[in-house]
C-alpha cells in the first residue's frame, strides 16, 4: 500500500545539521505563464509530492486555459544549457520531458540527457503534441525526433489523441486503447506505455500500461463529468515521475499519479470561468 506522500516523506526531511535528502527531479518542457500546465504545473505537482522540482524551459507560450496566442521557442543550444548546467549541480534522480515542439530542441534535448541516461536515470516522455484548445505544439519535423528519443525512455504517457497518431490508427473504446499501448510498447522496444483514456467515454477514466513483453495493466478512477481543466496530462506525468524519484517501482508511482490527479480534479478550482487542477497537498 503506498502511504500519503507527507508520511512517506517524513524520512527525509532536514536532519539537525539543516541537510535534506530530498530527490531532485528535473522538468524540460514549455512555460505556462497561466501556471496551469508545462514546467509551472510540474512544479507545483512535485513540490506538493516531496521532490525538489529544476527545470529547463524550451518554449515561452503565451496563453491562458481557453486559448493559445503564440509559441516562442528558445534557441536549442540554450535549453540544452539549461540541461547540462542542472545535470551538472544536482543529483537528477528522474528527468521529465513535456513540449519540446521542434526536431532540434528535441535532437539537442536527447544529446544533453545523454550522459545521465546512461548513469540510469529514468526518463518520462509525455509527448506533448495538441493542447487541448486544439492548438498544435509539436512540430510534424520534430514526430520522427521524439521517436527516436522514445526509445531511450522507461515510460511514455501519451492520452487518446496523442496515442492515436503515435499508432496510426483512431482509438474509440478501451480495446483499442490497450491495442494502441501493446503494439507502441513492442514498436519501440524499451519503454513503458501508459495510453489515458481519459476523454473515452465511458463511465470510470481507464488508464493502460502496457509492457515491451506484452503485459498489460489497467488503472482506473470514477470519471468526474463536465470538466475538462487544463494541464491534466502534463500533471499526471509529473506525479509518475515523482513516484520513480522517491524510489517507487513505476506501477506504484502509476498508481501515485491516478491518485494526485483524481485528487487534483475534485478538489479543482473555478476561477472566472476557468476549472483549474488544484496542485496543493
């Protein structure tokens, strides 16, 4: 049974000489200046779960939970800067990717986490591909980068959409969607395959993770009807990858992130218009 993140942490907290062994997680993806979403809703997320959260912006976007105004992207030899110079300070126990947007940022993201890739550290890909406004955010030149660098990864937690354009194929019900995880799985031969189900319609949100070997396990929370906030994917993946720095197996942290997500959705927030995830403890 996995204990409530606070209990779990109690271990680490500051000794009396003021040192902390708390894991270091690091987040590569886009700026949400709404905070709902990107590297602001990874940090909030693993703030919340006990991980000391550092990050390496690869795009500014401007936008808000109804719209998405304009992408900036930053030069690939800044963000593979901010990379190294983290991989250089801290001991990165997990690193998260979200949107990388175009084959260099990709191509320079894949070279900088090289080293620590091969020390072990686990890689997370939540390919970021469509915001959910509709809005594109991934380049069609970067698709065939980030497969390649979905290879190098332990876990990939695309939702419906995302899974279906990986696969080729629409996904409509959940037999489609543990098809889609299985054949992604064996196609790239090393990671994980979380596909979300999520914006199927059924009565319980079923998530499947799926295995190179052919394993495959369900996940599954009561839906909660008429909403849809922004930055649920990217919270989702940011609380798995809090689960695998702070030791868990990746079903366990799986089962972390379902939890804080739920949690995040019943206990949302409705500003102006807006439903928001609420990424408090």
């Amino acid at each position: 049974m996995i204990r409530p993140p606070a209990e779990r942490e109690t271990s680490r907290a500051g000794s009396a000489t003021g040192r902390s062994t708390v894991p270091v997680a690091l987040t590569i993806a886009g700026s949400d200046n709404s905070g709902g979403a990107g590297i602001q809703a990874d940090l909030k997320t693993w703030t919340t779960l006990g991980v000391y959260g550092t990050s390496a912006v690869t795009c500014v976007v401007a936008e808000h939970p109804g719209r998405v105004l304009n992408i900036t992207p930053l030069p690939p030899e800044r963000v593979a800067d901010q990379v190294r110079l983290v991989l250089e300070a801290f001991p990165v126990a997990v690193i998260k990717t979200g949107m990388l947007h175009s084959a260099r940022i990709t191509a320079a993201v894949e070279q900088a986490i090289a080293p620590a890739l091969k020390r072990g550290v686990p890689l997370v890909i939540d390919p970021v591909m469509v915001a959910s406004t509709g809005r594109v955010l991934l380049r069609k030149d970067a698709i065939a980068a980030l497969r390649k660098l979905m290879v190098r990864a332990d876990l990939i937690t695309p939702n419906r959409d995302e899974a279906a354009l990986l696969w080729g194929r629409p996904i409509t019900d959940l037999r489609a969607l543990d098809e889609a995880a299985l054949e992604l799985a064996r196609e790239f031969g090393r990671p994980c395959v979380l596909a979300k189900g999520g914006h199927l319609k059924m009565g319980e949100a079923v998530d499947a993770l799926a295995s190179p070997d052919g394993r495959l396990q369900h996940f599954q929370a009561r839906r909660i009807p008429g909403i849809d906030p922004h930055g649920t994917g990217c919270t989702y993946s940011a609380a798995i990858a809090a689960g695998l720095a702070r030791g868990l197996t990746l079903t366990e942290s799986v089962v972390l992130g379902k939890s804080f997500i739920t949690r995040a959705l019943r206990r949302r927030f409705e500003i102006g218009p807006y439903q928001l995830l609420n990424h408090l403890p």
